[in-house]
C-alpha cells in the first residue's frame, strides 16, 4: 500500500460515448511505437464484450483466500482487434469508390465493435450504457503480483501504478493477472505498457488528459485522503462511488457513480408500462457489487431534496460547473516529494517512466 492514493470517480450518468477521452489519451500515449493497438483509456457500451473482446471472462485477479487466479493473454486480431489504416492516397484528384478506397487489411474484430447494441428488444426494453475504462491503479494490482521480475511498482507518493520498462522482460504474466486486461503487450519493444494516469501533468497539478478533456465532465480526480476532495467525499463521504468488479480483489481506485435512473419499458401497443424500469439492477449488482443499492437511494434522495430545497452539497458535486469543482490536485506536494526524492519534476518522461525502483542514478542493470 502507498502513503497516499490517487483515484478517479466516473459518473456513468453523465457519460455521452464521445470518445473525446480516448482520442485524448491515444494522441497523447498510444498512437506511436508498438502502442497502436492498445486503449489506456476506452469507452465501451455495457452489456456488451467490452474492451479486449469479453475481458471479465479472462480470469486474473485474487480469489477470496487472497491467491492469484490464472488468467489468459488476449489475442491480438481476435480479442483487440488489428487497428487498420486507409489507403487515403486513393482520395488525392477526386472521389474515391469503394474499390480503390479500402483499409489496409480486411477487419475482423476492433474495440467498439458492438458500439451501442446492447440488450433487449429495440423498441420494448433495449437498453444500454457508456462504461469507460482506465487502468484502476489498484491497492493490490494483480499486475504486480504476477511478474516474475518484479517489474512492476506502486509510487510511494500518489499510488500510480507503473511498469520499471529497464526492469520488464515482456514475459506478459501480468497481463494474465490483471483481472481487467488494461495492461498490453508492446511487440515493438517487447516489455509490457499501461495507463501513467498522466503522471507528469498530474505533477504540475493538472488532471490526466482523459479526465480534462471529458465532454460530459464525467471524471473527478484527487487524493483519497483529502477530505476536501470530490473524490473523497463521493467515494467516503456519500459511499455513492463504487469499484468496477471490486469482487476481483485487486482493490481497483477508480470509482463509478452508477446509472441512477433508466426510461420505462413499453408494451406490445407501444405504451408505457408504468413502474417498470429497462436496466435490470442484477447488471449493476454483477459491476458494483451489492453496494449498488444503497448508492443509487442516496442518489436518489438527494436528487429529491435539490428539487424540493434547492440544496443537495452532493448534486452541486455531480454537476461540476468548473473544472475546479472536479479535480483536486497539488503541485506543491509534488514538489516537495521530488526535493526529498531528489529528483527533477520536470524530467523528460521517458527517463521518468523508466526510473523505476531498480533504476539506479546515472545507469541500468
Ligand atoms: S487495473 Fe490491472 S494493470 Fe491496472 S493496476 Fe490494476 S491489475 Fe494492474
Ligand atoms: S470524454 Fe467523457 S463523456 Fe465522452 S466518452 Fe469519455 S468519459 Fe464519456
């Protein structure tokens, strides 16, 4: 466990499938260099297979004596899918048909293959929602667990978990151990890469790409142990966010505020059956765990007490009229930990992703 923890909350009521996030996020990390295939950051539509191709049945993570499960290594073009490019020289001097305007391989599979089906019958009771994903930062990431090398660390100061590339062999046991498969596989260089939860701008008090960027103001970023933080008082205060698969047992940082509402059912004329409702909640008990409940009624009632009152601290949280209402960070307290580190905080961040623990000053080994 770190001295003190970062975490993020999403709140899935707010989310509008944009992407803006992960185009956020590729522009910045994975559009280069072995990375194109991968997501730090994605947004898929829940139910659906999700990001590899049907992740929460690739084992991984803890049971409940505190063991790590076996997992498996998703394939690239069946589970990822082979991110494919265009010939858009084809474009140049006029239109392009079909015959001479095509991707450079013929795609089989790709993240967001199942954007926006969902499940039920279109139009009675189909039903879906945004479910974005980062690398959880977790409190015991399976990740670290599972490599052989010990090559994977949990920063002191901020809990970001993060791969020594120095250190990494490219054995890919964490990718197996990690119960959310947000840790990939770098064929260029052979070691294993993941989300830094933008560990730079973080340091200079600004939130991760993803989150700044976020159209729908959807993430919250801060310190855990801050109570002044929007992240701590949704996750402690209120208990209204919740780990994705907390069942897992890596003790993931990034919370949900989950769905809270969802349109009536119709009958077969078309008319709305009143008191029904489209999202089973056995899907959200499945993602948040029996804590969905009690979430969801304080939501609710404070939904109630901001329309009868005008007051709810928690709804004027979940709005976010500015940027400084959803992220807490200091740069100060960075800072001074790179002082007693001694270490320089505006470091390239190659040189800084790889200092990990076994990166001695001045060499590698
Ligand atoms: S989500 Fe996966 S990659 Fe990230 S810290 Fe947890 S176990 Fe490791
Ligand atoms: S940018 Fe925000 S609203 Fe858009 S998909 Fe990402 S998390 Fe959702």
């Amino acid at each position: 466990m770190s001295k003190r923890q970062l975490a993020m909350v999403m709140d899935l009521n707010k989310c509008i499938g944009c992407q803006t996030c992960t185009v956020a996020c590729k522009t910045q990390w994975t559009n280069r260099n072995g990375r194109e295939y991968m997501y730090w950051n994605n947004v898929e539509t829940y139910p659906g297979t999700g990001y590899p191709k049907n992740w929460m049945e690739l084992g991984g993570g803890f049971d409940a004596a505190g063991d790590l499960q076996p997992g498996v290594i998703p394939n690239l073009e069946a589970d990822y899918g082979v991110p494919w490019d265009y010939n858009y020289e084809s474009l140049m001097g006029g239109m392009a048909d079909s015959n001479t305007f095509h991707p450079h391989v013929s795609p089989t599979w790709g993240p967001n293959w199942d954007e926006d089906q969902g499940a039920g019958a279109f139009p009675q009771d189909n039903y879906f929602f945004y479910l974005p994903r980062i690398c959880n930062h977790c409190t015991n990431p399976g990740c670290l667990s599972a490599c052989p090398r010990d090559a994977i660390f949990k920063r002191e100061e901020d809990g970001v978990v993060l791969v020594d590339l120095d250190r990494c062999q490219g054995y890919r046991y964490c990718i197996a151990g990690c119960p959310y498969k947000k840790i990939y596989f770098n064929p260029k260089i052979s070691k294993s890469e993941k989300c830094i939860l933008c560990f730079p701008r973080i340091e200079q008090g600004l939130p991760p790409a993803c989150a700044q960027q976020c159209v729908g103001r959807i993430r919250f970023v801060g310190f855990l142990d801050d109570e002044e933080s929007q992240v701590y008082k949704l996750v402690h205060k209120y208990k209204v966010a919740l780990g994705l698969r907390s069942d897992y047992g890596t003790q993931p940082n990034v919370y949900y505020i989950p769905p809270t509402e969802s349109p009536a059912k119709f009958d077969a004329e078309g008319k709305i059956i009143e008191g029904s409702t489209r999202l089973p909640i056995e899907e959200l008990e499945k993602l948040f765990g029996p804590a969905v409940h009690d979430s969801i009624k304080t939501l609710k009632a404070e939904m109630k007490k901001r329309k009868e009152t005008g007051m709810s601290e928690l709804m004027d949280l979940l709005i976010a009229y500015q940027h400084s209402d959803m992220f807490r960070l200091d740069n100060h307290y960075y800072q001074e930990v790179a002082k007693q580190n001694k270490r320089n905080p505006l470091a390239p961040v190659d040189t800084r992703y790889i200092a990990g623990k076994f990166t001695k000053a001045g060499g590698h080994h």
